[in-house]
C-alpha cells in the first residue's frame, strides 16, 4: 500500500497560538518527535510511503491518547491530510480499526484529524545498543561507544569533509558540492533464520556511532564548513522486533549519535534522487559485501562523478587518537592475559586451547577478532591454518596466532611455545633466530621507517641468519639468500592493525611511520616436513612472533610486551602446566 503525504503540522500548547512551529511529516512518521522546525524553515516535500506499518506505530506508539473530539487545553493539535495513491482503503482502515481516529471522506482524500495529549513519560526512547543508562558499567556519561566520546565522532566527521574538499580540490578546478554515502554491514546468514554474529562495517561505525545493520549515513557539503547529516534507519515489524529486539528508534538516534537528520530507510532512495546533482561528486566505496540497499544505491549513481571515501576516511583512520590507542592498550592486555593462562594449561588438542583462549577473551568482554591459528607440530608451517582440530605430540611445537576485539578495536598477536614445556635444541636454535629477527625490525620500527623497508631487511636478516647457522648455502649472494629466506616466511612483517585486523587497506607500506600509527611486528619461518633443502631435526616446524607496536614520537610502544618471549621465560611459564 503507498500513499502520497501532503502535510503541514503545526503545533501550539494551549491557547497559546504563538510561536507557531512545524514539523517534517516525514521524519515523524520515521520516528517520534525530536526535532521542531522553526516556521520560515518549514520543509514541504511529497514523498511515497509504502510502510503502511509507519502510520500505524504513529497512531499506535507514539501519538496516545488520542481524543475524538478533543481541545488545545489537551495539548499538541495535528493535522495530517493522507491523498490516497492506491485505493486500498479498508486495508488501512482495518489496521486502524482499534485506535480512536475520527475518518472521513471527502472528495477522494482521507482525512485524519486528532487530538493528542502529550506523554513523553509514556513513549520512552528505545536504543538498540548499549547507552550510559542501559549498561552503566561499559559506558560513561558522553560515551556513543565505550571509549569514544560523541565530540569525537563529531570531530571525526569535521575532518573527514576537510579531507574531501581538499581531494575535490586537487582533483576539480572548480568548486563542486559533495554527497557521501556511507553503507552499514548488514546482517549475514550461515543458513536460513540463523545469522552470523554481527559486526559492523568499520568504515561506518567510525563516522556514525551506529550499530544498526542496513543503515546509511549520508553528508552533503558545498564547502569546508557546511556539511550536513543524515542517518537512514530501518524500521522494523512488530514481529521483527519480537524475534530480534528492540531497535534505535530516531527519537534516541538524533541525540545519541549527534547528526542533524534522521529518516526511515525507505526515504533513502527519493532523498538521493534530489540530492543528486549533475556536476556533484558522490563519495561511495563499492564492495562486494554490499547488500540489497547498497546495490541500489550504486544502480542510481551510476554515471555521476564518483570517487572512492576510503582515499580520505583510511588516512584519519590510520591515526589513532587517545581513546582510540586506551581501547587498543586494553585489547592487547586482554590477549595477553589470555595467551599466558593457555601457555599455562596441559591440553591434549589443539581445540581445547582453541576454547580457552576464547573463554578467556570473552570472559573480559572482547570476543576474537578471526579464527585463530592453533597449530602443533607440522600444521604450524600452514601459514593460516584453522582447522585446529589435531591432537599434539609430545615433541611438537604448538604456534598460536590470535586476537580479540575490544569495542571495535583489534590486537592480533603470535608466539610459539613447546607443548612438553622445554624447546629441542633444533626447535630453540630456529626460535631464537627468529626472535632476533623480531627484535632488530622492532628498531627499525622506532626509527620510523616504512613497513616495505622493514619486509626487506626481514629477509636479507633471516637470509644471513640462515647462513650462519647452516640451513642455507654459505655461497648464496646477499640477494640470493634474501629470496631463499622469503621461501621460508613467505608472508609481509608488518601490517596496520586498529578497527580491523589488516586495518585501512587502502594505505600504501611504504609510507613512512608516524606517532599515531599502530602496526604488527611478525617474523616467521616455515619449514615443510619434505623439504630437502633444509636439514632433516630442522624440518617440519612452524614459528611466528608477533607483537602489537604504537608508533609515538619518540620511538615505539610495544602494546603486547605483556606475554613472555624469550626461550627461558616461556620455558618456565609452560614448567607451571594447570
């Protein structure tokens, strides 16, 4: 059922006529009232509704009680003025059967007149995600997020137009309005009716705040200092909501998340139909994981002037601000903590330290980041191996690689440690070549030098090291050992790590660190059990140590220093087996 809204409200207290204010029929029937519009600003727009469900929670939830025949003593007077478009009038008129409206027809048009008594005590504002009043122990006053005050997503949001009229400018010659677009995660399923564990776009979160799956935020700019905001929610059924909860309503979405605007998700598509311009340049970032409203939106700015938001967003990202790098200091102790309870434990399969470090994650409040790597004895030369699903040998070498997200906010960590608590000698000679490796990248780190420069001399390092100790050719040159060495640890030493794992991908290694910026240190090496090139007691074992490093200005902050390293410390962690 669609319908055509012609509207104007106005709304007076009592007998008093003065100030006369309006508000946009379209933000009302999205949400409850939350914003009042003075008269000279009044918006008139005709916009096609097919959520028949929208004028039902108006009369149901958020306009009680209605009077049929009431008076300005009573409170707030409105009058809305439906124009049928399909002429499905009983179906409307059923679903409102039970509320006390007084109908009428004239000439075509139904008419709704009432008289509603304002309630606010009655119709409280519900939010889908933790607030400071809902969850006082993760949120403090001010927090959108826990850590993350809203005067930084709104400082966020300043920089983030800063940077896209300076790209306009470098790009265009002349000065162009700016549309951005900027798509949630939606909801994903393993099977019918059962969804993956929900995880917000990055991209999204850090701009908006939000948690609301299929939602959008949109800006429009025509200079550095005007920009304005949009938030398109989804409206959910009553049976949604029985099934999944509550979701934010916009009454609490305009004062939770701080932007101007916030509309049904349904008005998406008429509101970018007038925003588009010929010569305006739309910001979008394309991707696979884009779902049904994604798609429609790339299927209607096909054609205009487009250009890639994660250029501009990556960049802010890249920089971590102070409660951004508190989150990821607690992240990192979090993993630690629970690396050393599992570096502590006598498991028989590589499962069960697979749970405890989940349990031990979970049990602080940060779920893992990716499936971990839990790897003993040969299947620790499987880069990504995640089957962990084997029982370990006595003799083996147990490599973990993993990470919790605390908030949003990532580690991603590695060590390797013997199951029977004390390293073979071939097993201690390889690990300590590679914690060498680590340490002298970790001085590279601290000079600032690009991540591309520390690959390199990763491998000319472990090519010399290897060298020396016999597992390759005396006789290969620098380079020839530098690619042998890349053979055996064929993976980069370092990538950004923050909201995401292999955080803002789109930022070159071979830019230099700065004070801000958070990276892995990850040397390893992997010799393949068939591998004749190496020596046989050499063969078959898998290391990897990585840590979590803040680039400051004076050097490097190693946020996962917490978790032992050296073949005597984890020797008497592991001799104190639980």
């Amino acid at each position: 059922m669609a319908f055509r809204f012609r509207y104007r409200f106005k709304f007076s207290r009592g007998k008093e006529q003065a100030p006369g204010h309006y508000l946009d029929l379209c933000q009302f029937l999205g949400y409850p009232i939350a914003e009042v519009v003075p008269q000279p600003q009044v918006i008139r727009n005709d916009n096609i509704y097919s959520n028949v469900e929208s004028v039902l929670m108006l009369c149901k939830n958020w306009l009680s009680p209605i009077s049929l025949h009431g008076h300005h003593s009573l409170g707030s007077k409105f009058l809305l003025d439906f124009q049928e478009v399909s002429h499905q009038k009983l179906k409307l008129d059923e679903i409102l059967k039970n509320q006390s409206q007084f109908w009428s027809s004239v000439s075509g048009k139904l008419c709704l007149r009432a008289v509603v008594q304002q309630n606010p005590a009655s119709r409280k504002a519900t939010c889908a995600q933790p607030t400071p009043e809902s969850h006082p122990h993760l949120l403090k006053e001010g927090e959108v997020n826990p850590g993350i005050l809203l005067s930084e997503y709104h400082t966020r949001r300043r920089n983030f137009i800063n940077g896209i009229h300076r790209c306009s400018r470098e790009k265009f010659t002349a000065q162009k309005d700016q549309l951005v677009i900027v798509v949630a995660a939606p909801v994903r399923y393993m099977a019918e009716n059962i969804p993956y564990v929900f995880r917000q776009s990055s991209d999204f979160l850090y701009l908006s705040g939000c948690m609301e799956p299929s939602s959008v935020l949109c800006f429009r700019s025509s200079c550095v200092d005007n920009f304005e905001t949009t938030l398109f929610l989804p409206i959910p059924s009553t049976s949604q909501e029985k099934w999944e909860g509550p979701r934010t309503d916009p009454e609490a979405a305009l004062s939770l998340f701080g932007v101007d605007q916030v509309l049904p998700q349904h008005s998406l598509i008429p509101f970018l139909k007038q925003e588009l311009k010929k010569d305006s340049v739309i910001w979008y970032n394309k991707s696979p994981m884009n779902d049904s409203i994604g798609k429609k939106v790339e299927a209607l700015i096909e054609g205009h002037i487009l250009m890639d938001l994660q250029l501009v967003l990556h960049e802010l990202r890249l920089f971590k601000s102070p409660a951004e790098i508190s989150l990821m200091r607690k992240s990192c102790d979090i993993i630690c903590d629970a690396f050393l309870t599992s570096m502590m434990r006598r498991c028989k399969s590589e499962w069960e330290i697979w749970a405890h470090t989940d349990y031990e994650c979970r049990l602080r409040g940060a779920p893992l980041a990716f499936p971990p790597v839990v790897a003993g004895g040969p299947r620790a030369t499987i880069i990504h191996y995640t089957s962990n699903n084997q029982l370990f040998q006595n003799s083996d070498l147990l490599l973990m690689d993993a990470g919790c997200d605390l908030h949003g906010y990532c580690s991603d960590m590695a060590r390797t440690w013997p199951v029977a608590g004390q390293f073979t000698p071939p097993q201690a000679k390889l690990y300590r070549i590679v914690l060498g490796i680590q340490e002298q990248l970790l001085t590279l780190c601290a000079e600032h030098m690009d991540l591309n420069a520390i690959f390199d001399n990763m491998c000319q390092y472990l090519g010399s090291e290897l060298q020396h100790h016999g597992l390759l050719s005396p006789r290969l040159s620098v380079s020839d050992a530098a690619k042998a060495a890349y053979r055996l640890c064929p993976h980069h030493s370092s990538h950004y790590l923050g909201m995401d794992v292999h955080d803002t991908s789109t930022i070159s290694r071979s830019q230099l660190l700065k004070p801000g910026m958070v990276i892995t240190v990850e040397p390893g090496i992997y010799i393949d059990s068939k591998d004749t090139s190496v020596p046989e007691e050499f063969r078959g074992i898998g290391i990897r140590i990585e840590d979590d490093v803040l680039v400051t200005q004076d050097g490097i902050e190693i946020l996962t220093k917490k978790c032992p390293k050296s073949v005597s410390d984890i020797e008497a962690l592991c001799s104190s087996h639980s």
